[in-house]
C-alpha cells in the first residue's frame, strides 16, 4: 500500500472530526484480541446520519487499535 495510513482509519478520523461519534465497534474492542479478519465501525453524526466503516484483515487490526486509543 502507498499510503502511510489505512483508508477506513482516514475515513474514521473524518468523521470524528465532523463530531461524529463511534456508536459499535464489531467484534467489541473488550473482546479477546485473537488476530481479526474483519472490523465493522458504526458511527453516528449530528445529522442522524448512521456511517459504517469496514475494514479486513491487517487494516482491521489497525482500526481496531486507532479506536482503541481514540475513545
């Protein structure tokens, strides 16, 4: 990948920045970290609006991490 950062944790960092907020994290970040194939992010807005953020395998284990140290 060219980009130093993964394109689901780009798009989750807008969205907090736009005062969104992390609603579900699947599977739930207390949940045991036994290596992840797949993370599903749902975040609301302050329009109602309901985003989801998937990401697979190596991106899934960092998106795990940035929400981990982003709540």
């Amino acid at each position: 990948m060219l980009s130093s950062e993964f394109d689901s944790i780009s798009e989750l960092k807008k969205l907090l920045d736009a005062n969104c907020k992390i609603e579900k994290v699947q599977p739930p970040i207390f949940a045991s970290d036994t290596e992840v194939n797949i993370v599903i992010v749902t975040a609301v807005c302050p329009d109602g609006k309901i985003q989801t953020i998937k990401a697979y395998r190596e991106e899934a284990v960092a998106l795990r991490e940035f929400v981990r140290t982003h709540r």
